[in-house]
C-alpha cells in the first residue's frame, strides 16, 4: 500500500511538472513513510531519484536511485513518483517507481495483489524469472505475457500508472469497486494523475472550488462525491473496474471495462447447503490471501458479524497473537464493545478499544477533513479514524476489516424491503407475509419498517418537491429512484454510492495513519461475483440476516 503521483507533458516543455511531481510526494507522505521516488523519461532515456529517504541497495536493479531528486532542465514527457508503504518484500528490491527485466515496463503503483504468489508461479512455469519477492514485479511480468488480460486474474485492490516505453503508451488501471483511489487533472499542457486530490488543491496547481453538483449530491443524500462527480472542480476519478489508455503519440486517451457486475442476472432458487458451503470456502480462502504480509497484522472488530468472521479465520490460520481494534461507546445503544470482548476472549486474542469524545473529535476535525478530501455525514468517520490511530500507535502496519460485506450478502435493512416489495409485486401475497413475520429475528418490527417504505414512497416526495428546487430534482433523479430487485440495490450500492464512500473513507482514515486497511468483502472478485448470484430466498432464509454467512 502506497501512494503514487505522475504527470504526462502533452504540450511541453513544462518545466513546473517537475515541481508539482516533488511537491505532490512530500504532500502524501502520510501514504507512504518508508520511501519515496522518481522516474523520469524523456527521448534520451530515463532518470531515478530518490527524495528525503535513500534507498538501501543491496542488489544491483536499475530502478533503485542513488542520487536526490533536483529539477532539470530536460525536458521529461513522462514523470511517475511513489512512496512506500513497505509490506512485502520490505528491502529495496522492492522500491517503486519499478521496472521489468527488460526495462519495457515501468509502473507506480499502490495495492496489494493477494493471488500473487499463485500467478508468480504460474508465471515461472511458463519460464519467467523473477528477482524480488514483491507483488509489484508480478504484475510486471504478468503484463508482459498477458498485456491487459492480466487484471481479469488479480485478486486485490489496485491503482497504478503502468508505461509501456515500446508502444509510448501509459496505462492507467484500478481495482472493480474502487477500494484504491486514483484521480486526474487534465490541463491543456499535462495530464496529471495521483492517490489524493490534495496533491492538486496544495501545491497550487489548483484552485478550491466545490464542485455544485457534488455540493447538492451531499446536501440531499450526505455523501459527498459519487463516482461520476468528485468534490472538487476539475478533478476526475478514474472509474473502479476500468482501464485507461493514454498514447503520447497523439495525446488520446481510451477506456474500456475489465470487471463488471451488471450483467449479473436476478439468480434462480438454489440448494441452500450448497451455497452455504461455497460461500465459507470463497469467505475463508479471500481472508487468508489477505493475510500474506511481511509486517505485523491485525484487524477492526466490532463484534458484529462480518469482523467476526475475519477474526476467526484470522485467528485459525495466524501462528501469532493478533490485536483487534475497535471503538466503544459508553451508554450507548451502538456501544459493542461486549461483543468484541467475547469475541476476542474466545480466540484469545488483544482487544484494544478506543472511546472517542467530544473533546477529542474537535480536537481532530480540521486534520479529518484534510485527510479525507471532502466533508463526512456522520461521526463514525471519526471513530474510524482513531481505530487507524491506535493501530498505528501499536505498530500495526496493516489490518482487516468488513467493508462490503453487507452489501455483498444484502445485509441492510433496506434490502429486507426491496424482496418485500418484489415478492408483494408479484402477487406473492403469503410468502410475503410469512417472511415479515420471520423477519422479527432480524428487524425489530418488519411490518412497521416496510409501512414506513410506503409512506416514504407515496406521501413525502409530493410535500419534499415543494421545498427543493426542480434543476436540483432532475439532476437528483437517477439517485432517489428504488432499486427494482434485491440484486439491483445490492449493484447499485456496490458501485454508485453506499459502498463507494464507505471505501473512500477506509482508504483515507488508514493511510493517514500509514496503515494499510484489507477489505476481503470488497476486492475479491471470484467472491463478488459468487455472493451477487445467490437467490434472493437464500439471502434471507427464515428471516435471517446474511444467513449463508452464519
């Protein structure tokens, strides 16, 4: 887990690049504390520098740079940088900016690849060689062989800026749910790309403006960026499941999907043990590849569900004591410190909580805000970002947590609704009223939920369209209208809004704190497509929340 910056001259020179490139580094440092540096092309060849931290070599690889970075008077058409977060292969083998063997390839990037080992291997038998023991070289070779096939075989989370010098191409790729962040700003001179929208907005090389869309889009729905529309003005985020394809040779950029989930069909009914079994096999083979790790672990536990899941196989499979991390508080209803008592008590492993107060929280807002880019929309943001502190404090370089979970195994209250709604759209009168009954063991009173949905659906938006302004409304459409399956709210909070923040906020409260946040619900894609095609009679049998998990 990193952070990366880059630039790309398109009507050059542009000599402040390589300003804004050193700039930029030093601004994400909170990404990346264990190193930093520079790879710079132009016609003649290319230049490594390293910045504020000298890299140890004890190899010779050509990508590991021996002088510091200064501003030169060539003229560079390509820039990338890098900072290190070192989890695997921590020595400097596996510095970055990296290249291949034949010095073709070069990438900057930030993520983990969990399948690595098996596609490294799978690599050396069709006779690659490989010289470093990090995943970033077997995503090198794996382009080298596959080309851009090879992201159908990843298993992470993923964004980098990877150049083919043979073809003047630069690719641009980030993992299917957009777990990694990846952003550009496009000028007449440069395209310019990084982990964080504050290399932009800091270093002057763009002005803060809020975006009015994204305002609105907050305003009305409390999240504040969508994947089409970023809080800042000019800025763009590179889509989750899709590859870019910028050519220098005519400034043109082409982009196209590799991982796609709406052509997911609403599944049909299907044996419940099978599916069950299936479902713990996928569950605990995606935990443990997202344990592979060279530094400490350790994972977020609520004591719900989902954590405690990952805790169990965690626990199961890791020779050494864990520490769990979480946040508690006192006298209230959302207090499970209980639970995560038991739960680590039972595995034997150190609970650490930490309990956030008012005090602390104003203390902490302006440095929040700046980390996350953008405003939150609620307070649980700021637990999560001292439950990243305290892991940090603690030494804990990477941990595990359950974001996509509910929405991969419909574990929301509105998903209830929406199989309410379709079975009583599809004159199943009994079937629905036998499962609102059963639904009492995980709604409170599902009866009262679902006339809640009808008054909200019915009543409201007559009386709320008089107070909002109709431009507002028609641009707002698309956002405010039901799901008309489970499988379609599930897609819908996957890839355009619940999930979308959810994994933003994950990204920035970890790195901030220069941990690396895993998430096995979310990056898994043999998992995402196996838990979007179980029957929706599967995913609430007798009632029950997530009940192919329990």
């Amino acid at each position: 887990m990193c952070g990366i910056n880059g630039f790309i001259v398109k009507k050059g020179p542009a000599p402040h690049t390589q300003n804004w490139l050193q700039k930029a580094n030093t601004i994400i440092r909170h990404r990346g504390p264990d190193g930093d540096g520079f790879a710079l092309f132009s016609n003649s060849g290319y230049s490594v520098y390293y910045d504020q931290i000298k890299p140890k070599q004890t190899q010779s690889f050509c990508y590991i740079p021996q002088k510091p970075f200064e501003i030169s008077s060539e003229h560079f058409k390509v820039g990338f940088s890098h900072r290190r977060l070192a989890i695997l292969d921590t020595s400097a083998a596996g510095h970055q900016p990296m290249c291949d063997v034949s010095q073709r390839y070069w990438i900057t990037y930030n993520g983990e690849i969990y399948n690595y080992i098996e596609i490294r291997n799978e690599l050396i038998a069709l006779g690659y060689c490989f010289y470093t023991q990090s995943d970033t070289e077997v995503i090198l070779q794996a382009f080298a062989h596959w080309n851009t096939q090879a992201l159908n075989r990843f298993k992470g989370m993923f964004a980098f800026a990877l150049y083919d010098t043979e073809n003047a191409c630069v690719y641009f790729c980030r993992d299917g749910l957009g777990v990694k962040p990846l952003y550009y700003l496009n000028t007449p001179e440069a395209l310019y790309f990084s982990s964080e929208q504050k290399t932009f907005t800091q270093s002057g090389l763009l002005s803060v403006r809020a975006h009015p869309a994204a305002q609105q889009h907050f305003l009305l729905n409390g999240e504040p960026e969508t994947p089409q529309c970023n809080f800042f003005e000019q800025v763009t985020e590179h889509l989750p499941g899709t590859i870019s394809v910028f050519q220098l040779n005519s400034n043109t950029i082409n982009t196209s999907t590799f991982f796609n989930i709406s052509d997911i069909q609403v599944p049909v009914a299907q044996n419940y043990a099978i599916v069950t079994n299936e479902t713990r096999k996928k569950v605990e083979l995606s935990i443990v590849q997202h344990m592979r790790s060279d530094v400490a672990i350790g994972t977020c536990l609520s004591g719900g569900l989902d954590s405690s899941i990952i805790l169990n196989v965690m626990a199961k499979y890791h020779p050494k004591p864990l520490h769990c991390f979480t946040a508690r508080f006192l006298g209230s209803s959302a207090d499970e410190w209980s639970y995560a008592q038991a739960a680590s008590k039972s595995l034997n492993v150190h609970a650490i909580a930490v309990e956030p107060q008012q005090d602390e929280f104003n203390r902490d807002l302006n440095s929040m805000l700046y980390a996350l880019d953008a405003p939150i929309w609620d307070t649980s943001t700021y637990a999560q970002f001292r439950v990243m502190q305290a892991a940090q404090t603690q030494g804990i370089k990477v941990v595990l947590d359950g974001q996509g979970a509910d929405e991969l195994y419909a574990g929301y209250d509105h998903y209830f609704i929406s199989y309410w709604r379709y079975l009583l759209s599809n004159f199943k009168i009994f079937k629905a009223i036998k499962h609102l009954q059963n639904s009492h063991k995980s709604i409170p009173q599902p009866f009262i939920l679902l006339f809640k949905d009808v008054i909200k659906q019915h009543f409201l938006p007559p009386t709320a369209h008089r107070y909002l302004n109709s431009d507002y409304l028609a641009s707002y459409k698309p956002d405010i209208q039901d799901p008309v399956s489970v499988l379609a709210s599930q897609k819908h909070d996957l890839t355009q809004q619940r999930l979308f923040s959810f994994l933003r906020c994950e990204d920035r409260c970890s790195m901030w704190h220069s941990v690396e946040s895993r998430t096995p619900f979310s990056d898994d894609p043999d998992l995402i497509y196996h838990a979007l095609k179980i029957s929706d009679e599967a995913k609430f049998r007798f009632g029950i929340r997530k009940s192919v998990l329990r």
